[in-house]
C-alpha cells in the first residue's frame, strides 16, 4: 500500500498546480493535481458519476480510496 501524503505535501502540488494554471498551462495543471491524491470521498462519486473507465485511464492518484475501500474497490 503507497505510504499517506502528509498535508504540506498535498499543499504543495495544489500551489505547483495552481501556477501552472496561471501561467495558462492547463495541461501541465491536468498532469500535476492528478499526482495528489483524490479524497476517497470524491473517487466515490467519481467511479459512480462517471466510471471506472475514467478514474483508471485518468491518472488519478486513488492511493486514499485503496486505503479506506481495499485495493479492489474499482472492481467492486
């Protein structure tokens, strides 16, 4: 199981995230956010919302919904 991102760790790509943003680099944005992980909540209604599919091809980081839902919780 990937070790817990501390708080100043997730606050630090949100910040990286949000100049890239700025600076009108909206890909680079998309590709660093994806690396913090998505609240086990929201992956949740993200699989329920818009599906599996999309939560696998998109990158995301689901390392807090592995954590809280076991590691088969896509499957599920």
């Amino acid at each position: 199981m990937p070790e817990t991102m501390t708080l100043d760790e997730k606050l630090a790509i949100s910040v990286k995230a949000c100049k890239l943003y700025q600076a009108g680099d909206k890909e680079g944005f998309s590709r660093v956010i994806r690396t913090a992980p998505m609240p086990a909540y929201l992956a949740k209604i993200m699989k329920e919302k818009m599906g599996v599919d999309y939560l696998i091809n998109g990158g995301w980081n689901l390392s807090e919904a592995e954590a809280e839902f076991g590691p088969d919780w896509l499957s599920r």
